[in-house]
C-alpha cells in the first residue's frame, strides 16, 4: 500500500526552465553568443549547469574553463532562481489532495542545497514538504539510491511503501535500486534520450492530476 509519495524537483514539481535559461542566455550574451531557444533548453533542464552549459556553449566537464563558466552561470542562478519559476499545472491542486487524504510528500532533487531551499520557500513549499533531500544532503545524489533511501527514513516509511515520481532516467534507476515503484512525468523535461515507456518505470502520467489514478489502485 502506498503511504507517501517523493517528488524530484525541476521539470516535475517545478517548471525552473524560465530561470535556468535566463541564467544560461545571460551568460551567453555576456561572451557574445546567441541565446538559446527555451524549448531546446527545457531538454536539457533536467541535466543541470552540465547540460545547460553544453547546449549553450559546447563545453562538457573535462573542457578548459568548464569550471570558471559553471561557476558564472552557478552565481546568475543562484540570485535569479524565482524570477518566473512556478509549480506547473496541476501540481497545486495534486498537493491539495495529498494533504487532504493525509498522504505526506517530500521532495528529493539533485539540485544542491544552496538553491533548493530558497526555491522550495519561494514556491510555499517548504512548510509542507515532509523531507526536502537535495543534491548534496547523501554522499551521493541520484542515480544512486541513497537520497532516496535517506528520505523514505526521514518519513519513517519502507521504501517499498513509496512511490517517486521523476522526469529523468536517473530518477527511474535511482527509484528502482531503492526498491520503490517509479512514477515518469512525461509533462516535464524529458530529453533526447531513450523513451520514457523504456525506463524502469510502474508507469508513466501526461499531467500531475493523473498520479491519484495509482493511488487509488492501493486502497
């Protein structure tokens, strides 16, 4: 039986995409280069500075001056991360009926400490939210189970008593080495990869709304 639901953060709660990409196109204008198109930037939303910054300046990790354009672009974010950032559709309403049914939520992101907080206050969640895991709370973020397992203890509930709901593969590995059922938001910044419907997943949902469809099938 399902007792308490995790969500991930950007592309799944949250649509950051707005203010991730002003950061990035920011940072482009300010070394002369084209923006990017919001639409290619939500694909790669879900993958961080790492990806924004490849889409935008063709630099990967190993590059000379990764680091020093990371950084730049950590900073713009860090002060511009509210900006237009909202919950998307449906999401208030789906956490209206958690609350109401006494379902406790958390949210486990790989998103670092320094941004999640203040986002999570910004968007009035952080007095709701039974556990916020960020990116840097366990030695290691998703794919790897343990902030996961590190929020289903926060809850004191089993894993397997947990669903995750998530817009990226590694949220679907990180879920099923944790031993909870995975829940794909197809609504949020899937990329370029391989198709949701592959991934290691219970099933997948097109809009917040349809998460109660799974709920109701364990009471």
């Amino acid at each position: 039986m399902i007792r308490g639901i995790l969500f991930d953060l950007d592309g799944t709660l949250a649509d950051s995409a707005p203010d991730l990409g002003w950061a990035l196109n920011t940072l482009l204008d300010r070394y002369g280069r084209p923006p990017v198109a919001l639409d290619r930037l939500r694909r790669r939303a879900s993958q961080g500075a790492r990806g924004l910054l490849e889409e935008g300046f063709g630099v990967r990790p190993e590059d000379p001056f990764f680091e020093e354009l990371r950084d730049e672009f950590l900073n713009l974010y860090r002060d511009n991360l509210s900006r237009r950032t909202v919950l998307f559709e449906g999401v208030p309403e789906l956490l209206e009926t958690l609350d109401a049914r006494g379902l406790p939520w958390g949210i486990v992101t790989n998103k670092l400490a320094r941004f999640t907080g203040p986002l999570v206050e910004a968007l009035g969640l952080a007095k709701r939210a039974a556990c916020v895991v960020s990116g840097d709370s366990y030695a290691r973020p998703k794919p790897y189970p343990d902030p996961l397992l590190g929020a289903a203890g926060e809850l004191a509930l089993a894993p397997a008593e947990l669903l995750f709901v998530g817009d990226d593969e590694r949220d679907m590995v990180a879920a099923q080495a944790a031993g909870m059922d995975g829940i794909v938001a197809r609504y949020g910044y899937l990329g370029e990869g391989t198709p949701p419907e592959t991934w290691h997943a219970r099933g997948w949902i097109d809009h917040p709304r349809e998460l109660m469809a799974f709920l109701s099938h364990d009471d």
